[in-house]
C-alpha cells in the first residue's frame, strides 16, 4: 500500500488537491488522506470547505510514499509552522510533488535547490526571483528530478499523478483511470503550459474560429493565407487583418506554431521516423523542420525526442493529407 498525503491549509486551491486524489484513489494500492495543521477544516480559494483526514502533526513519525503539497493562494503566504512540518516530513517520503505554487511551500522549505522546476506560467517569475538558486522552466506541464515532481497550474497535477501511477502500475492502469476520469491519458510533462490554441485567443467571428480548429486538425495541408482565406469566404488581406486582431498573432505565425506542437506530440507520442513526422505535420522536409526546431526549441528533432519522448509512448493520430 503505497501512503500518499496532501496537506491542506485555508487558501489552498481545491482542484489541486481533488485532481490528484482521484487519480490515486481510483487506482489500486493506494492510501490517500488529506491533513492540517491541528486537523481543522480549511477554506479553499473558491470557498469549498475541506474537512481533512487528519491532523498533520499526527504525522511526523509516518513514513510516506507520496508527499503531494498542492498550491493556492494560501500556498504563498507560506505559514512558517506548514513550512517547518514539510522541510521535516520531506525526508521521511519515497517522492515529493507540488501542483501549481505548492512549489512556494517546497522552495521556502529549502527543497528545491539546484532543482530544475517549473509552477503555474503566471508566477514562474516570482518563484524564480524569490528564489534565485532554483532553476524555474515556465513552459513544461510538469517536472520530475529525482525523487522530486513539479506540476504547473491546476489541472497540469492531474496529469502528474497519472505519470506517477503509469510508474507505479503501468499504462493499462493509468489508462482506464483517464478514462473514467474523462481525461487525456498523459499529455507529457515536456508539453508546453501554452498550447497554440491557448496561447492565442479564440476568434470572435464563427469562420476565423473554424479556421482556427482547421488548422489545429490538419497540420500538412495548404494552410497559406490565400488558402484559409477561401476558407473563411474572405480576401487573403481582409482575412489576414482580420484573424491577427481577433487573435493577436498573424495567421502565419499561428500556423507554424500549429506545426511545431503537432510535430512535438508526433516525436513524444508516435514511432515515426522524423522524415514522415515531417511531412505528416506539414513542414515538407526534415530540414525545415529541424530549422523549426532549432529557432524555437534550441534543439533539433531527434535530440528532442530522445529528451522527451517516454519508454512506452502512447499512440496518438495526426491528421495526415490523403
């Protein structure tokens, strides 16, 4: 029985508590409680009311597999006894993660240095400020180093506990829980907090939106201006002025990064050889879309893929040109 426990404080965001928890608890051979200082109950940002497991001081003798200290604004006051009590307990567990500014807590109890991390996009910055020996990543959903685990925002803890079950029992396990849960299996800790479609903002005109999710599903088609354009029954200036001010990025711009993303989950996900990756995610060539890479990754393909992709990649489909 592998023992994982979440702190609670008043402040801490409730979906980083309640997304991990029922990842684990919808798998076998976990314990998973929930415990404050003094065993109170505690107010979350939102104002739901957590009436915890136990009382953490309870806790200091227990040897823990998991210690999953989630964030909130609460997270940032960082309350010096909560702090104390994780720099303690941190010893005594098998792994140690945060979701989102969790990692505040973590940093503050002096478990992150010379550690390689990453928090919600938002305050990446600050964490990196307060705390200049830590390396601070802004841009993947989650971090492992070590025994140690780093979520960015929210939901980003979900998929963290789901790679922390796929270690523990496998694919198939974590599989089914995805998908009671209704969620993507494992979107890779190497994904960027800031999809292409999230980056930039959603059209407010319905054919300039359509464009948009065109181009998310059909990376190697004619995706020039004078192409989505025709799409979107406008004239290739009237459509590039148009979707630049609905979106804030030039359709141009948008395309390419709609490109790098899918050839990122092609390399992290699929075995194709980086030729077809290429011209399946519409680059036309290995060189142009090592040039991508470069200018944008600082790395090539293959090294990407050797870096990020996992042992045992789960298959996705890339729309392809038929």
């Amino acid at each position: 029985m592998r023992n994982v426990l979440i702190p609670v404080f008043d402040g801490v965001q409730s979906l980083d508590v309640t997304g991990p928890l029922e990842v684990f608890a919808n798998a076998d051979g976990y314990r998973v409680r929930t415990a404050s200082l003094g065993g109170g109950e505690v107010r979350t940002t939102s104002g739901l009311r957590i009436v915890p497991d136990t009382d953490l001081r309870a806790e200091e003798s227990s040897a823990l597999g998991l210690l999953l200290v989630p964030g909130g604004s609460g997270a940032r006051r960082r309350d010096e006894e909560l702090v104390a009590w994780i720099r303690e307990a941190a010893p005594r567990a098998a792994r140690v993660a945060s979701v989102c500014t969790g990692a505040f807590l973590l940093a503050e109890a002096g478990l992150l240095s010379g550690r390689r991390v990453t928090t919600h996009w938002s305050k990446c910055t600050e964490l990196a400020d307060q705390y200049p020996d830590v390396t601070v990543d802004p841009d993947p959903i989650f971090i492992r180093d070590g025994n140690l685990a780093t979520s960015a925002g929210v939901t980003a803890g979900i998929d963290l506990a789901l790679a922390l079950v796929e270690d523990d029992l496998g694919r198939g396990t974590a599989l089914e829980i995805a998908r009671q849960l209704v969620v993507f299996l494992r979107r890779p800790g190497s994904q960027s907090q800031f999809s292409t479609q999230l980056s930039a903002q959603v059209a407010t005109r319905q054919p300039l939106r359509d464009v948009q999710q065109w181009v998310a599903e059909h990376p190697a088609e004619d995706l020039s201006v004078e192409a989505l354009a025709a799409r979107a029954s406008l004239s290739p200036r009237q459509f590039a002025r148009a979707f630049a001010a609905e979106t804030g990025i030039p359709p141009g711009r948008y395309v390419d990064k709609s490109r790098l993303e899918a050839a990122r989950r092609c390399l992290e996900d699929t075995a194709d050889g980086v030729e077809e990756t290429a011209r399946s995610c519409g680059f036309g060539t290995p060189e142009a879309m090592r040039r991508a890479f470069i200018r944008e990754l600082g790395v090539g393909p293959a090294e990407y893929r050797r870096r990020f992709r996992p042992k045992d990649p789960v298959p996705v489909e890339v729309s392809r040109s038929r």
